[in-house]
C-alpha cells in the first residue's frame, strides 16, 4: 500500500510538470514584455549621450506595433536558447540543496542562480569576443539573470491570471517609463545630448583620426589634407582623400545643423559633421547607411582618441 501510494504521488507530479512546449508561449510573452521595457529604457538613455545626428525620436516607438511579429519570433528563439535552460538548471540547482532548498520555494527558488548561471554564458561571449566591456558585462549581469528567472516562473505557471497579470504591469511599467522621461527631458531634470555650438574659429587647427590621417584648416579658409579615408569607388577599392584646397563652415539653424565642408578634389565626400562634447570635439561622416551607426571621426590633435 505504502509503495502503491509512493508512485501515486510520483506520477501525479510528473502528470503536473509542464513541458517544453506548454512554457514557450508564456516565456515568450514574458521577454516580450520585458525587452520591450529594456528598449525603452534604452533609448531614454540613449537621448543622453553624445551620438550622430540620424533622424531618430521617441516616436521610432510608434514602429513597435510594426515589429511584434519579428519581435515575437526572436524571443521565442530566446525564451528557447536560455529560458528553458534556466529551467533545468534550476530544477537541478533545487534538488541537489534538497529538503531545505525546498523549504525555501524548491525548484521556483533555484531559477535565479538558474538564470544567473545561464546568463553568464552569452555574457562571457560577449566579453571575451569585445562586444562589451567586463564592467558592462558585470553590470548586465545581475538583470539578464533575474529576467531569465523571472521569466522561467512564469512559464511554469498554469493560471491565466498571472500572465495577464504580467501584461498588464508591464504595458504599465512601458508607459510609466515614457512619460516620466518625458516629463525628465520636458522639465530640464534630465539634459538630451546636443552637440556643442562652434564658432567658425574653433574649427583652426589640425584635425587627426589618430591613424595617421590628417586635415588641417587655416584661418584663411585654405585646407591640407593627408591620408585621410574616403568614399569608395564604383572599382570596390577605397580611394585617399589628400590634397590642396579650401573650408567653409556652415552653422545651419541650430547646432545639430552645423557642417564644415572640405573643398578637396581628390575628396569625393567633403561634408563632415560635428558631435562629441564642449571638451572633446569631433567632426564625423558616415559610413555607408547612416543608421548603421559607422562613423568616420576625426578630434583636434592632442585631445586624443
């Protein structure tokens, strides 16, 4: 009888143990919600730091509806990459403290080393490979394991409630976060990165991308530039910008519209940019599609790279 009531038992947890496929959907509903807060957050930030002046605006979240599909699909492949895993290595972090791990919420209390543990491994990549600093990747760390965790309970759940539980705090949490940092930015309490405002005779000098390439502009409007990259030709080959020639500066109504343009024949490109800080300058052209992100940058002899 004893027996007979043990595989009873037994059998009546593994009947309740959920599979794979049953915690998908809620695992991808969950990194849904939460990438999504993370983008938002993300691009508040973002308004902070100096950048190049690509057209974006916090109305690039209007877009978001456009991109759920997509959305959807990478944070199933995510929530199938690390979320199950954090499952398993919770389940098995749980059972080896035993009874007194179960005291303490079993396998639901072992996701969060479950998922600290998962989240180091793309993390490491990360630092190993130099997409990311160690100190970057110490400070994500801590919050990639907690949403692994978080989300790996809440795959493990059967009741409907909790996950519309989940939507409704986190469109809560999305939209609190929009507009409290427009009220930041609105009121002045958080400062959106312009670039500095020049006068034309800041830009006298030389101007270095620390590679060796140079361009150097005098007060009387003439320019020198040696080894600097330039567009590429319709050969595929890169061609130098080098040469004699002239510079104007043209302020535009407002500083992201300022733009010192080189007269350079051998130059294909001569529009450069102005971005970086009131201490530190930088003149740039893009790289290809500008919302890539690629720059081309060059900063005042002596200030350094």
């Amino acid at each position: 009888m004893l027996a007979e009531g043990v595989i009873a038992m037994v059998a009546t947890r593994e009947g309740q143990r959920m599979g794979a496929a049953e915690r998908l959907v809620p695992a991808t509903v969950v990194l849904l919600v939460e990438g999504t807060l993370a983008a938002v957050l993300l691009m508040l930030y973002g308004f902070t730091r100096p950048s190049p002046a690509v057209g974006g605006s916090a109305l690039g979240v209007l877009a978001l509806p456009v991109l759920l599909p997509f959305a959807a699909a990478f944070a199933a492949g995510l929530a199938i990459a690390f979320v199950l895993p954090t499952v398993w290595v919770g389940e098995r972090f749980a059972g080896l403290l035993g009874e007194r791990w179960e005291r303490l919420g079993g396998g639901a209390a072992g996701l969060l080393p479950g998922g600290l543990l998962v989240a180091a491994v793309p993390l490491g990549a990360a630092v190993a490979t130099g997409f990311c600093g160690v100190a970057a990747g110490a400070v994500l760390w801590l919050p990639a394991g907690a949403a692994l965790a978080v989300a790996a309970a809440v795959s493990g759940s059967r009741r409907p409630r909790l996950l519309r539980a989940v939507l409704g705090w986190g469109a809560l949490a999305v939209t609190g976060a929009l507009v409290l940092g427009a009220v930041a930015f609105a009121s002045g309490l958080v400062e959106e990165y312009r670039p500095p405002r020049l006068e034309r005779a800041a830009f006298v000098g030389t101007w270095t991308d620390g590679r060796g390439g140079s361009m150097e502009l005098a007060a009387d409007g003439t320019a020198t530039a040696a080894g600097l990259d330039d567009a590429w030709d319709s050969d595929g080959e890169e061609r130098e910008c080098a040469g004699r020639g002239t510079w104007t500066y043209e302020p535009g109504p407002g500083s992201w519209g300022q733009e010192l343009v080189l007269g350079v024949a051998s130059c294909a490109d001569g529009s450069w940019y102005v971005g970086g800080t009131a201490e530190r300058v930088v003149l740039y052209q893009f790289v290809g599609d500008p919302d890539s992100g690629d720059l081309y940058e060059l900063t005042r002899a002596g200030d350094g790279s």
